[in-house]
C-alpha cells in the first residue's frame, strides 16, 4: 500500500485541525464520484458547487479523512475531519509540501497545443527509466497542478505536470508551486488569443514559466517559435536552453522525417549523440513532440534508447488522435478534446496521410479567440482544400470557414453540434475516413456519443 498521507503530515502542511491520529491516506479526491476508499476527499468550493455538501457521501464511500473549512455541517465532531482556514489553500499547501520531500525530478509542460499528448508520450518514455507520476487527463489550471503534486507518491523518480493559461498572469504562480526541474514549451500558437490580444504575448506568458526553474534546470523550446526573445529574458542565467525542431542549428534535431499513415520515422540529434527513432503514431506534429520528449530525457539523465524503444509503443487516446471503426465501416480520427487552429492543421494534415475513399472533417468552434475568430476559422480553408476534405462545421465561428470554401467541399452546417450529427450521420459512407475536432466547449465529443449511438443501437 502506498501511503500518500499521515495524520501528522496533513498536520504539518496544511497546520489544520485533525483529531484522528491513524490515518494513511492512499489517494487525494476532489469529486466524490471518482473518490477511491483510503481518499483524503477536499471539500473544495466553487462557483456552481461547493464540496462540503458531500462531505458524508464521500464518508460513506470510504474517504479516510475530509479536509474543511467550516464546521456548519452536521458530522462536525467526525475525528476524521481536517479543519483549514479555506480548502483550496489547504490544496495549494499539500502540494507545496509534497514538491518539498520529492527527491526526483520534475517536468513542466505548457504550450498552445499538445501538452497533453507530450505528458503521456514522456510517461511512456520514463517509466523504463523510473517511476513515474504524472498529470490525469488535462489538470493544469489551479486546481490542477496543486492536485497532481498532492497525488504525488513519495518514491517517485518523475513527476510530470502540465499548465496551462487562458489569461495573462497565470502561468507564473503554478510554476512557483511545481519548480522544475526541465520546463518544455510545446508550441505559440494562437489559442485564447481573445484574452491575451496578441501572439508575443501569449509568448512572454508562457516564458515565465522559465523564472521557476531550479538551478541547474533545463528549458526546451521549438526551434521556430514566435516571441523567442521571451525565452532568454525569463530563464535565469545558470539554466540551459535548448532549441528542439527540424533547423540544422537546433540544439535537439529532427532529421530525414518521413511521415505516413503508419507513423513517422526520423533521425534525432541530441547533444553528442544520434540515433534513429520509428513512431507508430501518425502525424508530423507527433514526431515533434516525440522530439520534445526525448531531449526532456536526455535533460534528466534518463535512459534515450529506452525511452527511444518504448516510445514505439505510444499511442494517441480518446479525443486526442485515437483511429478507431464507426458505423458501417468509417474510420473515426478522434480530435473532439479540444482545438486551436495551430492543432486543427496539423489534425487535418495527419488526416490526408491516411487513405481512404474520402476524407471527411466535422469542425466546431475554436472558442476564446475574441475579435480575431473569423479571421482564425477562415484561414483553415487552405487546410480543408489542400486534404480535399468535406467539411461539416457547426458553431457560431465555423461559418466563416465554411462560406469559405468550394462548394463541392461543402458537406453541412448547423449550429450545433447535437443537430450536425444526423446530418453528419446521412451523408458518411463505407470507406469514409472522419476527423472530428473542436474546442472543448463546442462538444464535439457529443457529435462522437451519437455517432456511437447510431453504430451499436440499443435493442429492446
């Protein structure tokens, strides 16, 4: 059993109030539908929700201990409660705590685009090397981060977290509690450009990441990276930079890339050494995260041929890349989690490398691009004519790429993304190959639910 948490310990970081002197906490909970028994479960509260109303549900569920802030609740002489002055802080506090006893090395992924899928592929590349704690799903806001760090297990060799940022301001105070060890940025690209109002200063926001890192750290880049500049006025003077792309001059280069439906295959220059890498992965945007992945391993020392080795392995999840069958022989490739216009290229690009008897897009909104969202949709036309994809697009913001295009490449339009999916459905035929991407708030993921409805209907 892996004890997380002592009575004593929770003590000592959070300088709550707890009765129970036995406790070993095995997990940390923050949703009472996920809590595992031997949780610590936090009472967070928020704008819509506030945790201490499931404080004896989560009891009930074999929470090991509840931390609080207000004793206006009818268990309240419960010794399994820790009391706190407010229990987002308490959060903050055990994470800061738990960076402190870490003896391993941490990795901090932020970028526009692909944090997520650079966290898993550098999971996959570590574990050979050590253990390996790292984000679940995309927690890099600031709840997030605290919590991937609370989880962090004491034996741990790696830790992995990603942060992310929609407004100036915010990146900074998450790198103070994740202090890493190797800081990578994946891409600048355009993403939440509607609140931060230019792309140099999504640059510099996403530079101050660099100030965090502990001495002797290292920061990885792409090597064409718009607002560079940012980089060397962020990183302290004793910490490394290195550049990861496909220019000669890149510090970790990417070689002789070919790209096909099967995965990608290219040579990689990292400092003093070479080697051959073969990913079955597909899309030239993976084989540069993989690059990313594998000067963050040469950074820490690691094992490269192993990591090399079990990133062949590596494959995309749900929403993020994963190729799966639909309905009556359509090949989905599943983008849905969320989108850029940075990410809907390279998607789009990935897709005309596969084969098949058409390529097909269902596009929503690309969401927090304020003023410049028309423009941002329009310029993806290229995209969809270079693949000669036929798009269905939904979503306020979609109509400008759709009224932008050919006829012959116009599939549909709809407002939404519940009403494009029959639409959608009627017009996919055998042999049909989809991509499906939008932003996160677009509901893409929705589109998906019903199409699997449709493939495996329910029979009474």
């Amino acid at each position: 059993m892996n004890i997380l948490w002592t009575s004593d310990e929770l003590r000592q970081a959070t300088h709550g109030k707890l009765v129970a002197d036995d406790l070993m906490i095995t997990g940390v909970s923050i949703d009472t539908r996920t809590l595992q028994p031997g949780d610590l479960f936090i009472a967070l509260q928020g704008e819509n929700s506030d945790g201490h109303a499931h404080i004896e549900k989560a009891l009930q569920a074999g929470a090991a201990c509840v931390m609080i802030h207000t004793l206006d609740i009818s268990i309240k002489d419960d010794p399994r409660l820790l009391l706190v002055a407010d229990t987002m802080q308490g959060l903050i506090a055990l994470g800061h705590y738990a960076r402190t006893r870490f003896k391993g090395k941490l990795i901090a992924i932020t970028g526009s685009v692909g944090k997520t899928t650079t966290k898993d592929m550098l999971r996959t590349a570590l574990q050979k090397s050590g253990k390996t704690h790292a984000a679940v799903a995309s927690y890099n806001n600031h709840w997030g981060v605290p919590l991937t760090l609370a989880r962090l297990p004491k034996d741990a060799d790696y830790c992995i977290s990603e942060i992310g940022m929609n407004h100036v301001g915010e990146i900074l105070p998450l790198a103070q509690q994740v202090k890493p060890d190797v800081a990578i940025i994946t891409t600048i690209g355009t993403a939440h450009l509607g609140h931060m109002g230019s792309i140099e200063a999504i640059a510099k926001e996403k530079a101050s990441l660099f100030s965090a890192l502990q001495p002797h750290g290292t920061a990885i880049v792409p090597d064409d990276a718009i607002g560079s500049h940012f980089f060397h006025e962020y990183i302290p003077h004793d910490r490394t930079l290195w550049t990861c792309g496909i220019s000669s001059t890149a510090d970790i280069c990417i070689q002789n890339l070919v790209s096909t439906a099967e995965g990608s295959h290219f040579t990689l220059l990292v400092p003093q050494q070479k080697y051959d890498v073969e990913l079955h992965a597909p899309g030239k945007h993976i084989a540069r995260n993989a690059a990313l992945v594998l000067g963050t391993v040469k950074a820490l020392h690691a094992d490269l041929p192993a990591a090399i080795s079990a990133l062949k392995t590596f494959l995309p999840s749900a929403g993020r890349g994963q190729i799966r069958t639909i309905l009556n022989n359509v090949q989905l490739l599943d983008e849905s989690y969320n989108a850029s216009t940075t990410s809907v290229r390279a998607a789009i690009e990935t897709l005309s490398l596969l084969p098949a008897q058409r390529h097909v897009v269902a596009l929503g909104d690309i969401l927090e691009l304020g003023t410049f969202a028309a423009a941002e949709h329009r310029t993806l036309a290229e995209s969809v004519i270079s693949a000669n994809a036929i798009a269905f697009c939904c979503g306020e913001h979609m109509r400008a790429l759709y009224d932008a295009l050919p006829k012959a490449l116009q599939g549909a339009y709809a407002p939404d993304s519940r009403s494009l999916a029959p639409v959608l459905r009627a017009a996919l035929q055998p042999g049909d190959l989809l991509l499906v991407k939008g932003s996160f708030g677009s509901r893409m993921r929705d589109l998906i639910a019903l199409l699997d409805q449709t493939s495996n209907p329910v029979s009474n």
